[in-house]
C-alpha cells in the first residue's frame, strides 16, 4: 500500500459513513440538533469503524480515531453554521471541506510517522480503487451535492403541478452519471453526447420545471465527466 492508496481508501470510507450509510431523516436531525442529536454518537461510531476497516491496517486505529472525533466536532457545531445568516445557505460545502482537509492531514500525518503495513497485500492499482469510490460519488453523494449547490446559489423551482413518479429524478441522476462515468473510462466520448442529446429529447418540458431540470443536468454530467477525468490520469 502508498499514500495514494491510503488517501483513495479514506475518501471512500467518508463517501459509504457520511452518505450510503447516513439515513436522511437521521441526518436531518443531527444538522438541526447538533450536539444534541441521538443519531450523532451512532454516525462517529460508524465514521469510526468504515475509516478503520478500509485502511487495512490495526495501527491505523488512533488515526481513524481522530478523523472520528474531528468529524463529530465538525457536525456537532454545523447546527450554528447552518443558523448564520450568511454561511447558512454553504454549510454542506463548508462541513465537507473541513471534512476532507481533516481526513488529507491525519493520512499524511499517519503517513509521516508510521509505515503503511497493511495486514494483507493490496494488489489493486490506486486507479481501481479510484474507480470504485467514483461510481459509490456519482450514487447518493453527487445528488446531496447537486442539492447543495442549488442551496447555495438559490435555486428553485415554482411548478407546483409537478406529476413526477416520486425519486425518479434521483434514481435518472445516478443511471446517467454511472453511464457517463463508464463511457467516459472507455473513451468513449461520443455516447456521451449522444446521451446529453437522448435525454434533452426524452426530458424536457416547456414548463417552469425546465430551468431546473436543465441546471441539475448539467450538474449531474459535470460531475460524472469530471471523475471520469480525473480517474484517467492515473
């Protein structure tokens, strides 16, 4: 194992504890609560096991530790930064940040004063496990981060005759960037448009919903593009 590895591994341990595995009811209440959330000790419980167990290692316990503890630092104080007045509407990016800067500097601390002694070998290359935590982003974490940029920068819409099936929106998102992903891996990017221009045909509506549904799109594709990019280079 390499620091890139460690890095790639602790990334997608945040991206399974503080999406796949956080219920959005529960996290709902621990952005209201704060401190004071029941959920809260479960969620660091959790941050702490997923953090350990994919860093492969038993010496990497008191670093997932303090990504744990940090990590129930920062949600328990994001209740005053989601009440600010001005940092309310940024506190999903403001509380990842703070997240992932955390989790960057224990690894590299980890790495500095410990060796990376995984208790089995770990054959596959950090670009396979690039791609995993790429697909498990453009799932449940890529829609939470749409939603936040449209929290950010206000985005809504008024059609209040909206006769979508219900998470279908959602459930479209995932399928298109898991496609986009993929074709993006293989090089294969004339799908790609070819997808962008299916879904223009089969989507849109002259609506007040069109707007909206154009943002989110290119959100969605943006994101999946993006990763593909990024797991290209390695």
């Amino acid at each position: 194992m390499n620091l890139t590895q460690l890095l790639i591994l602790q990334f997608t341990a945040h991206l399974l504890s503080d999406y796949l595995l956080q219920p959005g009811k529960q996290a709902l209440e621990k952005n209201e609560l704060g401190f004071k959330s029941q959920f809260l000790k479960w969620h660091i419980l959790i941050t702490f096991l997923v953090s350990w167990l994919l860093s492969f290692q038993l010496n990497f316990v008191f670093a997932a530790l303090a990504i744990a503890i940090l990590h129930w630092l920062t949600d328990g104080f994001k209740r005053i930064i989601n009440t600010h007045p001005q940092l309310g509407k940024h506190a999903f990016f403001i509380d990842q940040a703070l997240h992932l800067i955390v989790i960057t500097v224990v690894v590299l601390l980890f790495n500095r004063y410990f060796e990376l002694d995984p208790l089995f070998g770990i054959p596959v290359k950090a670009k396979y496990l690039l791609i995993v935590a790429g697909y498990i982003f453009c799932a449940k974490p890529a829609n939470i981060f749409i939603k936040g940029i449209f929290n950010a920068f206000e985005v809504q819409t008024t059609n209040t005759g909206n006769v979508d099936l219900p998470n279908a929106g959602k459930l479209i998102g995932i399928i298109e960037r898991f496609l986009v992903l993929t074709f993006i891996i293989l090089n294969q990017f004339q799908a790609v448009g070819f997808l962008i221009a299916a879904k223009s045909i089969l989507r849109f509506k002259d609506d007040l919903k069109a707007e909206y549904v154009l943002i989110g799109t290119m959100l969605s594709f943006a994101l999946a593009i993006g990763m593909g990019i990024l797991i290209n280079q390695f």
